[in-house]
C-alpha cells in the first residue's frame, strides 16, 4: 500500500506518517553521483603541486569571497588573488537594463575575465543562491520553496529540479549554488521555514541528498554541473524563540539552538551525512549559535565532527558576514579572522572588507596566531574542488557555455516546475465535494491578493533578496491566469482582489496568505495573516456560494476561522512560476498526493509544535494530506 492510500482518510497518527514517510522514500530509486568524497581527495596531488607555486598573498586571495557589490574596482580580483565572488541577494548588475539573461553573463563573465590575468590564472568560483531555481535571473524557472518539495516526497524529482537549475546557472557562467538548505525548521515561526523540506530529520536527509545529486549531477566536471552547498551547518532551525542578539525582529534568525549534542546529531545532523554520502562540495556553517557560541567558531563542530570525524573533503564557506563579533572576539574583525580560521573556515564570505581580511589573515600568519599549515589546508580545499570542477583544465574555458541559453526558462524546464507545483499542494478541507471544480460551470468568482500576483505566488528570493509584490516574473503563469486557462470557453471566470462581486458565481476561488518576505524579516511573533485576507473571505463569504480557499505561505500560519469559512482548503505553499499547477489540481486534472512536511498549529501557544511531542494535538498533523 502506499503513503496516500495510507493517508487517504487524513486520520493517521504522526507517528504512523513519519513511518510511512520513510518507507515511501526509502523505496524511491536514486542515482549515486560518481563524485563522493574521495574524488577531493584524488586531487590533492595537482592541488598540492599548485599550492607550492603560490604566494601568501595568493593563498589568502583564494579564501576571501566578496560580494560582486562590493567590489571597489573589478580590478581588485587581480590585486588580491581573489579566488571567489558572489551574487548576494539582488546583487546583480548595476544597470537595470542589463539585469537579464545577457546582462548576468557578460558580468560573471567580465569578472572572470580578471581572475584569468592573475599570476597563476586561477579562475573563481562563483556563488548565487538559487534555492528555487535560478531565482535572481528574469525569465528563469521558479520552483516550489522547499516547503513544498518536502510535501512532495518525491526524491527524484527535486533531483530533477536541481539538474535544471544547474542548467540555468551554468547558462549564465556562475558554478555554484549556495544550496540544498538541509535545515530542519522546529519552529515555524522561524522567517527561513520555507527554505527547509521538512521537520522530519529522515525526509530532509533523502530530499537533500537528491538536491545534491541533482546539483552537481554524475560528475563534477560535467558542464553542465554546478558545485552544491549544503547550509546550514549546524541547527540553524532548531533555535530558541527570542534568542537571537540584535534587532527585535531577529527572534529566530541567527539565534541560539540549546540542547545537548545527542539532540543536535539526531536531528540536525543527518541531512549533512546524506549531502557528503552524495559527495556534496562546500558547505556552509550558520549564522546561528549552538549553546552560546556562534558556530562559525566552534572547532568542535567544523573540524572534529565535520572534517575528522565525519571525513569532509571539500571546504567550508562561511555566511555573509557571519564570521564578525565571533565569541571572543570583542568585535575585534582581526581577532573573528583568527577564530574563524583556526576553527576550520577555510573561505570567508564578506561584502567590502575583503582588503582588510587579507590584510588581517597575512597578519596572523606573521604574528603565528594562525599556522601556515591551516592557511595551506584550507587553500588546497578549495584547489582541490576547483579541480574536481574542471576550472583548471587548460583545455576548457570557464567562460559561459552559452549554449545552453537556448533552454534557459524553457518550456521543458516549465513543465517540470508544473510537475512540482501539483505534487506539493496539499488538501486540508474538502466537504461536499467541493473540489475538482466543473470546467464547465457557468462563472467561477476568483479573489484574494495573491490570485494574480506572481511575486506573492513565490514568494522570497525572487528576483531581489526579499521578494516583492507584483507580476513582474517574466515567463510565469498566475492563478487566476491559470485558471482561465483551464476552465471551458463556456465559463466566465471573474475576479476582485476584495472578493467583492461575487454574488451568483457557481463556486468562488480565494487566494490568500502571506506576502514575500526572506530570512529574519519573515520571522513571526504570531503567524497571523494580514487583516485583508480575512475581509477578503468575508466579502465572498455572504454570497453564500460555495467557497475554496488557497493558502499562499512559507509555512503553517494560524488560521483562525478560515477552515470553518471554507468547504475546501488547499495549502499551496510558495508554488513559484508556474500557477498552472495549482489550477491541475483545482479542476481534477491530477488528484492530490501532497503530505504535510511540518505540523500545523491550532494556535501559537502550541509552538514549538513537531510530531513527537509531549501531547502533541495539531490541527493537522505531520503527514496529513487528502484526496479526491
């Protein structure tokens, strides 16, 4: 039997999900990346030879990752043997003409350009959070958030997903995405929830490992694979409510996570084991803190467990600017250096301190504070996966392959994003058989902000760092959009953003939730929808028509009377590009199969809610899902 016919009912316990979850994946079959472990260290020889023609000043060069932003003069890649830049959120071109397809790669491009004159041409390697398609670039595919992908289950197609984002990132020259995000959001208060699959340690760790897989493909080497970065390491979403230092929005976000390691290892840990089993490249330790102490210092965690214990060949990259204000430090930038390097950081990402970290690091190297020995180590990481890429190959150029912009945002890669959106919806409500609607009713009321807003519809990093409301998605499809796509050419499908005008529809459609937001500016005290989405149910409500609600949202929100205002209830997460998934469900196309990831609440004094728990009494539980 499988996991939906299990859950068809929507009665299972938690833990008879979680059970089944692991068996439904557990059985889904996955190709092994040729690229494991031991591929970095076959390298180390060429990666030595390399390092023993290198300066100190070239050593450090090749630690140091500023955002292009930042950069005072592109000609300082050369003056500092930088070995690696990033795109940061909406960190693109400067000209708003030039932030296209074209315009990104004639950038990334132009920067490399610079690295090829350095001394010993060492090419860069070139960062972007692509956490749900290649997000930054107009015209590219957005995928379903995480969140989504996790109620999917379906391993081999977030392989697939990131096997086309790879795409799309190598189409515009950059060669490595800071992602799969294997966080285990406990708190869903937490602004990030929607970048993590799940709550559930087992579901992360198979779901990653795929994401790995798909990113860096059969071989490194293959032009058409990007480099991964597991993030965020360690139990970035299992911090304490109000622990965070800093602004009062910051409750979660770079917080404190407090348990004993016991607790960390089995539940934070797991997806990381999965990404190095699938010969994941870089990872990325977290803002945030275990027990006090930021782990971007904790030697414990990035040398002992990770590199000896656990044998992580590649390198580790630290958060922007996340290795400032380091326990100890006093706010002394110098002294975080030296912590963050002893500790195991082997590349440091920055904004416009790069001439002072270099500075800095060549220092503690003088001073002793910092060994050469340490210094070497974290340079041959990063040559040796510069290696395993084919960056230093002398007959290949790691110029853009701009051929494969032919398919950049392409129909094929929009049919899979499709393929996502359907998988991931999940039916909470459906009483007299409200839904699949009739394609051939005579007028269908859609209403609701996010009906006809892509930028609602994907949510946070989308185009820029925070996301923003509006249609400005080139290549998308909206609800509403798609819905009139679907529906019969005999149905007249009308639409208020109020709800209002509804009077005499055969069924109407209310597309609400939260409007985009992206790290700590996402973090919540409550979880309650803006006030507008409920006048909006409320204008349709009086209409007396039967009404179908679609949850717009980076993870479980309370939702007070809605369930009770609604006859159906589909929670569609951050869907991205392609609305025309949405409306496969809505109109019987495709039956739901999506499970819940995360518990959802009944209130906010529940939270920290996870399946497990000392009476644990969601309103629906991990795993929960119906269908028709």
């Amino acid at each position: 039997m499988t996991v939906n016919a299990f859950f068809s009912n929507g009665r299972a316990s938690a833990l008879i999900a979680i059970v089944l979850t692991g068996l439904f994946l557990a059985a889904s079959p996955a190709t092994q990346a040729e690229t494991t472990q031991k591929t970095y260290a076959s390298f180390n020889a060429a990666a030595t030879k390399l390092l023993g023609r290198m300066t100190l000043d070239e050593k450090v060069g090749q630690m140091c990752q500023p955002d292009q932003s930042a950069l005072k003069d592109p000609a300082d890649i050369e003056k500092y043997f930088l070995g690696s830049l990033l795109s940061g959120g909406g960190s693109g071109p400067k000209n708003k003409a030039d932030y296209n397809l074209k315009g990104w790669t004639d950038m990334v491009d132009g920067y490399q350009r610079h690295a090829l004159k350095t001394r010993l041409g060492i090419p860069l390697i070139y960062g972007v959070d692509a956490v749900h398609g290649h997000n930054n670039i107009p015209g590219a595919v957005v995928f379903p958030h995480n969140i989504g992908l996790g109620c999917s289950g379906n391993a081999m197609l977030v392989e697939k997903i990131e096997q086309i984002t790879a795409e799309e990132v190598r189409a515009t020259g950059i060669n490595w995405v800071f992602g799969p995000c294997v966080a285990v959001p406990r708190d869903v208060r937490w602004g990030r929830t929607y970048e993590g699959y799940s709550e559930n340690p087992d579901l992360v760790k198979v779901l990653g490992a795929a994401a790995v897989r798909g990113f860096q493909g059969s071989h490194l080497a293959d032009p058409h694979s990007v480099v991964a970065c597991a993030k965020h390491y360690l139990g970035d979403g299992g911090t304490a409510y109000g622990s965070a230092k800093g602004t009062d929005n910051r409750k979660l976000d770079q917080g404190d996570t407090r348990c004993d390691e016991a607790t960390l290892r089995s539940i934070h840990l797991p997806g990381y084991i999965a990404a190095l089993e699938s010969g994941v490249g870089t990872i990325m330790p977290s803002y945030s803190s275990w027990n006090g102490q930021k782990c971007s210092g904790q030697k414990h965690l990035l040398t002992e467990v990770l590199k000896q214990e656990l044998g992580f060949d590649g390198f580790l990259i630290s958060d922007y600017n996340a290795i400032d204000g380091i326990e100890g430090s006093n706010n002394d930038y110098k002294k975080s250096v030296e912590l963050a390097i002893n500790a195991g950081m082997d590349m440091v990402m920055l904004t416009d301190k790069y001439a002072l970290f270099c500075k800095d690091l060549k220092e503690l190297v003088g001073e002793g504070k910092v060994s050469m020995a340490r210094v070497d180590d974290a340079a041959t990481r990063i040559l040796r996966v510069k290696l395993a890429m084919g960056l230093l190959d002398e007959n290949r150029s790691p110029l853009a392959d701009r051929s494969l912009q032919k398919t950049f945002g392409s129909a094929a890669h929009r049919a899979v994003a499709r393929q996502a959106v359907r998988e991931s919806l999940v039916l909470l409500k459906n009483e007299k058989r409200t839904l699949p609607l009739a394609k051939t009713a005579q007028r269908i009321h859609v209403a609701g902000a996010g009906a006809d807003d892509l930028g609602m519809q994907c949510g946070g990093w989308t185009i820029d760092w925070q996301g923003s409301m509006g249609n400005h998605i080139p290549g998308g499809t909206s609800i509403l959009t798609a819905i009139k796509n679907t529906a019969s050419a005999r149905t007249e499908v009308t639409y208020s953003n109020d709800g209002q005008g509804a009077e005499g529809a055969d069924v109407g459609v209310v597309v609400i939730g939260e409007k985009p937001y992206a790290e700590f500016f996402g973090d919540s005290a409550d979880l309650v929808l803006a006030k507008e989405n409920f006048a909006t149910l409320t204008n349709m409500k009086k209409t007396g028509i039967p009404l179908v609600v679609v949850l717009l949202t980076g993870r479980p929100v309370i939702l007070g009377d809605i369930p009770a205002q609604s006859d159906a209830l589909l929670a569609a997460w951050l869907p991205g590009s392609e609305g025309q998934g949405v409306a496969d469900l809505l109109f019987g196309d495709f039956k739901p199969t999506g499970k819940l990831s995360h518990s959802w609440p009944r209130s906010i004094s529940q939270l920290p809610l996870n399946a497990g728990d000392k009476n644990y009494d969601p309103l629906f539980p991990l795993g929960y899902g119906l269908s028709y």
